[in-house]
C-alpha cells in the first residue's frame, strides 16, 4: 500500500499581535535605542516629559509596522530604525497634544503629562518631539519619505482640527466620522507602513500596497477604540473609560445608537453629547443604549471590513512570516479587548 | 582757481526699516502670495483661525531677512518666496502655541487667536501651519534648507521650554538669559537669514556671515522687546503691556534691576515674579524702579553690543542697497520705540 501523502494545511489564521511583535523584536530594540537617544535635551524637562509618556507602556504599534512591511519587501538595511523613530516621535507629539485639547486625565493608564507637568510644558515638548522627527528625517536624506510624513503631519492635524470642529456635534454622520478618523489616525499609519517600501525602493505599486495595508489597519484600529469605550464586556483600557463620552465625542457607536434610538433615546444623546448628561449613571445609560442596539458589534464588523482591506492590499507581496504576521495583526486590530 | 571737488559723504547710518521694507516689498507680495494659498485647508476652522492671526498686521520680518539677504548675495530666482512663507509658518505656529502656554489676552493688539477660538484650535492649527512650513520645504527640495529649519525649529522649542523653567525664578543669570533668547527668537532669525545664501549656493563664509547677521539681529530685537514692556516713555506695544510682569518672565530689565536694587527692593522683586504682587500699582512700581537704576537703556545699550555685531559680519558683503538696507534695519532693532 503507497504511503498517504496528507498535505499540511496552512495554518488556521489567528487574530494575534504576537507574530508581528516577534518578528520586529529585534529591529524594535534599535528603534528604542534612537527614541531614547534623540528625545534627550540639555533642558532635563524634555526628556522628563517626553520620557513619562515614552516609557508608559505604548505599544509602539506605528514604528512596528515601518519594520514589519521593511521584512515583507526583503529589505536588509538600517535606514528605517531612524525612520520608526521618527514616526514614534510624531505619533508621540500628537498625544502630547491631544492631552491639552481634551484636558485628559488619564494616558495608558497612567496620569496624562499635561497632568503632572500642566499644559504648557506639554505643548512645547510635543513641538520639540515634532522637530526632532523631521531632523531624524533629514538624516536620513530621503526627500520622498519626507514629503510623504509631512504631508500625513498636516493630515493629522487638519483631521484633529475637523474632529474638534464635530465635537458635541449630534448630526455628524458616518461619513464624516470616517473622514476624520482616516485623517487623524489612518494617515500616520499610512505613511508608516509606506517608508518601509521608499526606503527598500520598491515599485510604485508596492508602496501604494504598503501604504493601503496601513491606511485600511489604522481606520479599523481606530473604530475599535471608539468601540472599547463603549464595550461593556471589555477590560478597562488605558485610556480613561468614558472620555469620549463626557468629550462629546461622535464616534461610531453613537453614531449607529443615535440613529436606532426612539425619539426619548435621542432626547437622551442630544443631551449627553451636549455635556448635559455626562455623569457614571449617563455613561452607564449610554452603555446600554448602545448595547440594545448592538452598536459595538456593528462598530467592530466595520472594523472587520476595513481589515480585510488591509489583508487583501497585502495579496501582491509573496506569502512568508511577514505577511502572515502583518495579517494576523489586522485580524487583532479587529479583535482586541474580546 | 582749479574746481574743488569735495567727496560726498557716505550717507550717515540711519535706524529705519524703511529701507529693508523697500528693497523687499515686491518680493513680500509674492511671499504673501504663498502664505495665503498654503494657509487654506478644506477645514473652515483652520484658515478662519490662521488667517486671524496672520492678516493680524505682524511685521513678517522673518521671511523679510530671507528675502534682503537674497538680493545681498545677488540671487535672481523665485526658490525664496516659498522658503520665506515656511518661515513666517514656523513663526506663526510658535506664536499660536505661545499664546496658549502664557494665556495671553492680547496678540499684536488684538484678542489673541486662544481668547477667540479656544486653546484646543491653536493647538491643533499651530501644528498644522508647522507642518506646512515643512511641506513647503520639501517642495523646495533642499535637504540643506530642510536640516536648517528643522534644527532651528528644535531649538526654538529647547528655548521655550527652558524659558518655563526659568519664570518665577528670580535668581535666573544674565547668562541663562541670553542662552533662552538665542534659542527661542535668534535662532529662527539666524535661520531665515542663512537659507537664502544657501539658496544662491554661496560660499560657506557667506552662508555662515548672514547666519551670524540674523543672530545677532535676533538677539537685539528680542533684548528690545523685552526692554519695551517695562518702558515708561515707550508707545503702547501690541502685546499687551506689562505681560511679561504678570507672568514672572525673567528678562533683562527685571534681572538688572535686581541685581541693583537695594534688600527693599529685592524683597519686592523676589514676591512679584512669584507673582504675589502682579497689580497695576506693582507693575507701575516695577516700571520706576527699572527706571531708577537706569536698567531699559542698559539693555538697549546690550541691544547696541549685538546689532553692531550683525553690522560686522555684513562686512564681506559688497556695500550697496541690501547691505546698507540690512545695517538700518538692526540700527532701527535697537531705536525701536524711542
């Protein structure tokens, strides 16, 4: 009888960080080592500030995906540490800056600089952190990875601006939050996954693939944060439970709760988003409204879409550990807090 | 009787800025141009917010030194225009983020952007600027301009957060002084200054000589502000005088005075910039002790020192209207307000 040849099935895909977090260990020590020696200042301030919140546990997700997408196009040089780092610092100054303008109590868990050190201190050292990642940039010297973050900096901050401009806002729509979250999240990490294909001077269409891998995994990272806030099922997460709630934030839970709501429900919303019911008792209606209408889930399915996108952006490079890890990684954006 | 000719005299130096605002003026009409196009965004918010501060009526004398320091070296092309907009950009956004960490009232005379649109927008919209200011930059294409203005921008924030460390610290050296203000405000000068040598491709001599102009311009203009706050006999200034008092700003009127003053006086010194004695009467009592130990006009007389060392370092440069325009105008730094 001939031996039965059973061919080994590709691995069930999983939902996990784990791979993409192996797969750039190494490479992560060398962008933590320029982080930490490009954040230091004669003035002990700014290595004090930037430090409190560069040490407090983030989980560096953007410079990750600058070295994940350098594996998946076979890149073997060292121009992209600084580049991560560069990125970590612009990532870095925009929450500096977030934490003024939403006078946030809490960041990863931890009190917000703008907390212990108070806004001034805060702004200014998000502008430092924000200078240091172009000079980073121009040591690198490439004018295209130059033009492509400084155009996602101004797309930042126009989307920070246009959510700002939405905020207690109960009419904005789907599409608007979209379009602000492409902006203020999905740019960066947009720009982060592209360098990686600038730097190992890939086809145009490679790097349009890199950059939509990011873009699609930074929208559907972003709607499930905007889900965990409201996720009664979900770990307490870093971020103070119930900010955008009491912020009037319009986030895609509201979103989808407001517009299943019956009219004594939306009496409630127009209120809460207003500021007018933003006590524990409010939020914990809030979780509720939303929950009755299913407004998480749907939240993550969008989420699931956008992931998908990400994955199927991924189809032109060859199968291998990184692709696979950055996969799995937007199965996880997806997943998270379940 | 053989005709006497008697040699003309070299015109005697006048302070004006008539004649910088001369040679410029068409240049600054197409830098203008550029400032206006780059500050619109399909964000309403943001060119209502910018566009509040930048038809404010500042003088633009950054992009102005870009502009005068071009026609010195005898540069014939348009690279300037885009390249002084940058600047005035970087200035703009620092004087956005500035007013938000003092909580001024007043800017240029009017309600200060942060009054009328609240500090989140500023924020946001001075980062916004900044990352234009880069992205002009890089359509420029000069990684030599690119390292100047990044590293200036660096340096800028350095100074802004070493000045917060210094306010309300009354023992603040004359030194510590001059090193904040060689970062916060000379350094973008020095810069402004530089870029157009680079920009003709001159000779590292000439490059560093306009970079040493602005500097010291810098320094001067900076030591004159500074003077005016507490200048008796000075018209109204648009910043909203007495500010600098109320905010325990260690500048040179006040750390001269200081030194001077007798154990009464110190006394006073020490509870004002700590901010106990911040009234009209403690202001006006702060304003005649300054005058009583003389300490306005010795710090124009240090404005002196440095205006004349811009002057010099002008020296390699052929004589001419630029030349002649730029000396005025650090001669005017140091007469303003008189």
């Amino acid at each position: 009888m001939a031996a039965q040849i059973v061919p080994l099935p590709r691995k069930q895909p999983e939902a996990s960080i784990e791979p993409m977090l192996a797969i750039t260990a190494s490479g992560m020590n060398q962008v933590n080592q320029v982080i930490l020696d490009r954040m230091q200042s004669e003035i002990p301030l700014i290595p004090a500030l930037a430090g409190h919140l560069i040490s407090g546990g983030g989980k560096r997700l953007r410079p990750m995906l600058t070295l994940a997408g350098a594996q998946l196009v076979g890149y073997n040089g060292t121009r992209h540490y600084k580049l991560a780092a560069a990125v970590e610092f612009i990532h870095t100054a925009t929450l500096l800056h977030d934490d003024v303008v939403d006078g946030s109590d809490l960041r990863r868990g931890k009190a917000a600089a703008n907390i212990i050190f108070g806004n001034p201190a805060t702004v200014l050292v998000g502008d430092f952190l924000f200078s240091r990642a172009f000079e980073l940039m121009v040591e690198d010297g490439s004018l295209k990875v130059l033009k492509i973050l400084s155009g996602a900096s101004a797309i930042i901050a126009e989307g920070e601006v246009d959510q700002l401009t939405a905020q207690r806002k109960i009419e904005t729509s789907e599409e608007r939050y979209l379009q602000i979250i492409r902006a203020k999240t999905a740019a960066l990490f947009a720009a982060a996954s592209r360098i990686s294909a600038v730097v190992a001077e890939c086809s145009e269409d490679e790097e349009r693939a890199l950059d939509e891998y990011g873009r699609n995994l930074g929208v559907a990272f972003q709607l499930v944060d905007d889900a965990l806030d409201y996720d009664a099922d979900a770990a307490q997460m870093g971020k103070d439970r119930g900010d955008d709630f009491r912020e009037g934030k319009m986030t895609l839970p509201v979103i989808l709760a407001y517009a299943r709501g019956d009219e004594e429900e939306r009496i409630f919303w127009r209120a809460a988003i207003m500021g007018h019911r933003s006590s524990d008792e409010d939020l914990a209606h809030a979780v509720t409204l939303i929950a009755k209408h299913g407004a998480v889930e749907e939240t993550r399915e969008r989420a699931r879409h956008f992931a998908a996108r990400a994955i199927n952006a991924l189809a032109c490079f060859p199968d291998g550990k990184a692709r696979q890890a950055m996969e799995q990684a937007a199965r996880f954006a997806v997943a998270r807090g379940y």
